[in-house]
C-alpha cells in the first residue's frame, strides 16, 4: 500500500515505540492522529505513564516533517472516549487508513503474591485496549475501502517469564486476537498484524524489569539490560523504537501478508 497521503492513528504515542512509529508513518507520508493517556499517573503502574507534554511533544515532532497531526488523549479503555477520538480522526484528517495499537503497560511479581486488580489492570490496558481500538476503528478503515491494523505485542507473548505472567498473558493474547480478526476483516480488504518488539531500554525495563532480572541473574541493576540482551540475543544488541517503527512501516505497506506476527528481537526470540 502507498502510505503518501494515508490518515494514519497510533495510540500510546506519547513517547518510546509509539513516537517512533507515529514519526515514521509521517516520514513515508501519511498524516498521522496520535493519542496516549492524559494524566501520566496510574495508581496500578509502578512507572509514570506518557502524558498530554509527552503527546505535545510527538504532535510537534509530526508537524515538523510538514505532515497534519491531532494530538488527542485518550483512555483505550473507555470506548466513550475511543469513539470521540475516532470522530475528531475522521473530522479532522477526513478519514482512517492504518491504526497502530500500541498502548499497554507492565508489572512484575511471582503469580502467588500478585494482587488481583493488577492482573485485571493489565489485560484491561494490554488485551480490552486492543479490542476496543479495534472495534472502533473498523468503522471508518471500511468507509475508505480496506486498511492495516497492526497490533503491538512483545516476545514476551511467546515465551512466558518467571514474574512476568499477567504480561506474557495478555501479549499471546493480543497475537491471538490479531489472528483472528485478520480471517474475520480479511473480506473487507483489512490486512492485520501483530508486531512483536524485542528488548529496548524504555521505562518498562528500567523501572520494571531491571530489579526482577537483577535479582535472577544475580547482577547489580545498573549492568542487568545490557548482560540479558548480550546472553539473549544472535546479534548480542538492543533494539531500537526506531527498528520497531520499520517494521510497523512495513506491516502498513505490506500488500499481501495478514494474520502474521513480525519479531524484532535481534534473535532473542525464534519461535
């Protein structure tokens, strides 16, 4: 597909792998929505969350390489506020191309002390955040004859961890909902992935997973990121929000692959 002059809408864009997608969809040509929470705090993360600067920030970056933007907040789980985003789209940009499901969070604890809420927390951002982007989305990519969708998953939705279980849970979760509506929009002309990032130094990692990882390794926090990916990965590197942006900028032009799962992970996982 000829991204010049798509609508495109990626959420969780405030920062990290949704910025760098969002910029990248706006480099191949597409005017781009961007979207991520308002408030940057949530009282079931254990990191600060992007917020509405953050999304300034992104907005300003797209408006610079001379492409339209709206930048919008949005809870994508809250359908309320999803359907508003998707009529400012449409109003605005004058209809959708390609929607990038990107917003999710994270936490870590062993599955006998985590807290229920935290669990649910997670697959209402990670798996109900994915469907309902859909969901409303579908809509407007049918008025314009067919579309992407390209869901953001992780390796960790295909090689569960220890501590990690609510994430690794809703990741596979997300890969197989991506199969699924793929069959079902296949008719309709929508192609949709999932796209699988690898290890990248984010707030996740460094505020998350570092203190896990250090304890199993046994390696201050300061050097855990760097040994895991050097053990992890063929290519003994990180990757980059930048790598992971030419991957979704693939999966949005790709003309013939649907229902797939593309890894970015310099080998850190095969499977």
């Amino acid at each position: 597909m000829e991204l010049n002059g798509k609508v495109a809408l990626v959420t969780g864009a405030g920062r990290g792998i949704g910025r760098a997608i969002a910029l990248a969809l706006a480099e191949a040509g597409c005017d781009v929505a961007v979207s991520d929470v308002a408030a940057g705090e949530d009282p079931q993360v254990p990191y600060l969350l992007s917020n509405s600067t953050d999304l300034a920030l992104t907005a300003g970056a797209i408006e610079n390489l001379g492409r339209r933007v709206i930048a919008e907040p949005a809870d994508v789980t809250s359908m309320p506020q999803l359907a508003r985003l998707m009529e400012m789209v449409e109003t605005n940009l004058g209809g959708l191309d390609i929607v990038v499901a990107n917003a999710a969070i994270i936490e870590a604890a062993p599955v006998e002390s985590m807290a229920e809420r935290v669990w649910d927390r997670i697959f209402e951002v990670n798996v109900k955040g994915v469907f309902l982007t859909a969901q409303a989305a579908i809509p407007l990519l049918r008025r314009r004859g067919g579309g992407r969708i390209v869901a953001v998953a992780s390796v960790a939705g295909k090689t569960g961890r220890a501590g990690l279980s609510a994430y690794c849970a809703s990741k596979a979760a997300v890969i197989s909902f991506t199969q699924a509506l793929a069959e079902e929009l296949g008719p309709s002309g929508i192609a949709v992935n999932a796209l699988c990032p690898g290890y990248i130094k984010t707030a996740m990692w460094t505020q998350v997973l570092n203190p896990v990882l250090a304890a199993m390794l046994g390696v201050p926090e300061s050097e855990v990121f760097e040994r895991f990916v050097a053990q992890q990965t063929f290519l003994g590197r990180q990757q980059t929000p930048e790598e992971i942006a030419d991957g979704a900028v693939y999966l949005c032009r790709a003309e013939n692959v649907t229902g797939t799962t593309l890894t970015i992970a310099g080998g850190g996982e095969v499977h």
